[in-house]
C-alpha cells in the first residue's frame, strides 16, 4: 500500500490554514499545519512534504526565506513549493524570483479555490511552466504597500551592515542573519534558519546567560568571545512588548585586529618592563659579585696555604678540605653571577645549528640513558647556516634540554623528550618538548625571572632561563613556552636567519 501524500500548509492565518487543509484533504492529502516560518522549516525537517503551499509575509521567518531555504538544499528542492500572496500588481517582479513553483493570488474563496485546485493539479501533472494565478484581478492596498515597503528598508538595512547581524525569537533561534554574519561564523544564510544562536557561534549556556545578564540586568550588553580564528564583540539587544522579551538583535563585531595589536602593545611593555629589571638586577648583582669575590679569594688562598704547609691532623685537614671545597663552590656562583651580569654581545658567525644541537645531545646520552629517557630528534637538513653565537646558542640547547630532564626525573610514565629544529619562511625555530610535571599556569609568567625556580633550595639558582632569555633577545629572537601540570611543557626558540647586523 503506497504512502499517502503529505501537504504542509504555512500561513500565519488559522482560517486560511483551515480552508486550505479541508482543499488538500479532498485532493487526497495527509495534512500538517505551521503557523510561521520556524515552525514550518522544523516539520519539513521532522517529516518530509511532497507539498508545500506557503502564505509569504508571516512572524518569524517569513516566506520569502522558507522557500529559499526548501529550494536550497538538496534534500528539499525537489517539493512543489505554491506561494500565496495578497501582495499588489507591481511587487510580482520580487515575488516571482523567489524561487517557488507556483503562484497563487489570495482572493475571495470562491475564486481562489478552483484557481489552487488547478495549480495542483498541474503540477502533479509535470506541467513546464510556472502557474501563475490571479495577480490580474489584485486591487491595490497603500497600507499593505508601505508596510512591505518599510520591511524590505529594514532588511537592507541590516543586509548591509558590516558587522554581523543575527535575529532571533525569544528562544535564541536564529529567524535571520546578514551576509557579514553568515562570513564571520562560516555558516549558510539559509541553512542556518532555526538553529540556536549559541551552538552556531559556540558559546555555552552560561556564556549567553552572562551577555544577557549583569547586577542590573542591562538592557544591552557586549562582551568578546573568540569565533573561529577571529575575535568578536558580541552586542545583544532585547527586543521588548511590555516587559516581555519577544526576540534579540545580536550584532557581531569582527575586532579581531584590534585585540591583535593590543596584545602586542602589552608583549612589548612586558618586554621592556622585564629589560629594565634584568638590567638593574644585573647592576645590583655585579656590585655583590665584586664585593664578595675579595674576601672570597683570600679564603681560598690562605685554606691553600694551611693544607699545604702545617701538617694537621686527618681531622683538622678533612675540615680545611671541605672550607677549600665550599669556598671553590661560592666563587662558581659568583662567576655564574658575573656572567649573568655582564653579558657581552654576541661573536655571531654563521653556524650549522644542526651540528651544534647533535653535539649536545651526544655530550647528554649518559644523562639520558641514566634516567631511562626516550628522545627523538627530529631536524630539517634543508637549515642553512645562520648567524649565531656558537657557545650561546650551545648553552641554550643545553639549559632547555637538562631542564626538560629535570621536570622529567619524578614522573612514573614514560619519559619522552622530542626535539625538532624547523625552518619556517625566513626564521629557525627549535622546539624542546619534554612529558615531565609541567608549570603550574600562575608560574608560567615568571620562568624567565632571575633567581625564580621551582626546583628545591640548593638546586639551582633560577638563572638559567633568564641567561636563555637573554641569549635569545640578543640574537634578536623569541622564546615561548606552553605547559599543562602533570602533561609536560614545550618551549620554542625562534631565531630570524637575517639579524641587523648581519
């Protein structure tokens, strides 16, 4: 037994739905009504017509978009959509380009009946051209005029803002949205009808709440989101009968170079905030430096002197032998601290970074194989030689990778350590990246800091980071570090191939 033919009827006017379901249920169809534009795009989806007759000017989504959206997508462009319209004469040009397959003028029901009945008809036949029905007899009506007049106005006005444009009902489903709206969030002007605005931009339930919301429930609000590889200012407007909410206006505003070159006004602050501290630090730590080296020196010269001419006891010299040996330990710290203090330009000629890094991990593989290290090495043999300070691009290398170690040393699972030096366009990039403990988010700002560590008293002076820190910025590069605790962390090194001074 074959299925019988279901009808959708979509008018905003109960008695026309009534008339045309009792016309549809003689011609032999199953019938099922919508009142507006949504509710008629959600039955087609839940259950398919094989007709469709569609009133055009209604709430919500009005006609003209339903039978763009049926005849848009492939799973709906092949039902019979008969448009009927109470508009005047000298619209018919607009309403003929909608796309539907019939035409029927509203009229008085004794004409408009025989005249539906025989557009049906012809179009279950197959008829080639497109039945248009009683627009000739159409008298014109000025109110009705002006107001699709002043309705077309709005939407051009919306179609041409440039930023986004979305309306919505009072559930937050989309009944329209502009083509700078459908450009920002990738989406169909069509397809995109009656899905809720929030899954369409990704914005959570809490997200939207928080737009809406505020201490004193604002009627407008606006907040930055990021939308695909953009960032956008969301503006939402309540649209109000009484107190009531009946839809929002949502205006997206692509800001997405501004927040850019803010992001870069505040890096360069940092940048120069965190070169003004290196340099008074480095100031202060060079006075200390040379005042304690003095002292320092003597003690080494004089314990030299007892162990080597007055003959004491075993336990008398073990003690000198450990005053000479602390002492040799607090004068390489105070070089350390000099070093630091004192960095001189780099001797830059141009060197093969491939070369440099497999040096460094062959000095390492003791250290890796001890702690049972898994290391992968990967590196572009296409690198030309770059300008760089050999011994400080090596010390470098070296700080990341036996830091890398360390995070590495209290971790059960596996130890992996993955190292890839790239070329990209006209920049070197070395990327180390360790499985360790990671860097808890509140530290991550501060790694670069003197004397900052996570490590335990005595292992370590927290100096390392902020000598590769300078080493980079002085080879007129960058340093960046990403890290989630328990995961591990990745830092990255990025190197210009032409330097100033090259």
């Amino acid at each position: 037994m074959s299925r019988m033919k279901r009808a959708l009827v979509v008018d905003n006017n109960e008695f026309y739905r009534r008339v045309l379901t009792d016309l549809l249920v003689e011609e032999g169809y199953d019938v099922v009504q919508a009142a507006d534009g949504l509710a008629a795009l959600e039955e087609a989806k839940s259950r398919r017509p094989d007709l469709v007759l569609l009133d055009l000017v209604m709430p919500k989504v009005d006609g003209t978009q339903v039978c763009r959206f049926f005849k848009s997508d492939a799973r709906f462009r092949d039902i019979p959509v008969v448009v009927l319209s109470g508009i005047l004469v000298e619209d018919m040009d607009s309403v003929s380009n909608i796309g539907a397959d019939a035409y029927v003028a509203k009229m008085p029901l004794d004409r408009l009946l025989p005249k539906l009945t025989n557009v049906i008809r012809r179009l279950e036949e197959g008829c080639g051209e497109i039945p248009v029905e009683g627009f000739e007899d159409l008298f014109r009506r000025e109110v009705v005029a002006e107001l699709l007049e002043e309705k077309r106005f709005r939407e051009q006005i919306i179609a041409s803002l440039e930023e986004g444009a979305a309306e919505l009902d009072s559930s937050q489903r989309i009944l329209s949205v502009n083509p700078a709206f459908a450009r920002l969030a990738d989406v169909d002007e069509l397809t995109v009808l009656g899905q809720g605005f929030t899954d369409v931009v990704g914005l959570s339930p809490e997200e939207w709440e928080g737009i809406l919301a505020g201490k004193d429930a604002p009627r407008r609000r606006r907040d930055i989101f990021p939308l695909g590889d953009r960032r956008v200012h969301i503006k939402v407007s309540r649209v109000q009968r009484n107190t009531e909410a009946i839809g929002y206006l949502v205006l997206l505003e692509d800001i997405t170079d501004l927040v850019k070159v803010q992001e870069e006004k505040e890096a360069l602050q940092r940048e120069l905030s965190r070169t003004e501290k290196l340099s008074a630090l480095g100031r202060m730590v060079a006075g200390i430096a040379h005042e304690l080296n003095n002292p320092l020196t003597g003690v080494l010269g004089f314990t030299q002197i007892l162990m080597r001419t007055n003959p004491q006891d075993e336990a008398t010299r073990r003690n000198l032998e450990k005053v000479f040996r602390e002492a040799t330990r607090c004068k390489s710290i105070l070089e350390n601290l000099q070093s630091f203090s004192n960095r001189s330009m780099p001797e830059r000629k141009r060197e093969d970074l491939c070369d440099i890094l497999d040096g460094v991990l062959a000095q390492l593989s003791d250290e890796f194989e001890r702690m049972d290290v898994e290391v992968l090495c990967e590196t572009d043999p296409d690198i030309p030689a770059i300008p760089v300070d050999r011994l400080d691009f090596k010390k470098v290398v070296e700080q990341l990778i036996s830091n890398a170690c360390r995070s590495m040393e209290a971790q059960s699972g596996p130890r992996r350590l993955r190292v890839r030096l790239t070329c990209l366009e006209d920049r070197v990039h070395l990327e180390v990246q360790d499985t360790g403990i990671g860097i808890p988010p509140e530290d991550l700002e501060r790694i670069f800091d003197p004397f900052y560590s996570t490590a335990d008293v005595g292992q370590g002076m927290g100096l390392g980071l902020s000598m590769v820190y300078g080493i980079v910025r002085d080879h007129q590069g960058r340093i960046l570090v990403s890290s989630r605790p328990d995961e591990g962390s990745t830092f990255t090194v990025d190197l210009p191939m032409r330097q100033e001074q090259d």
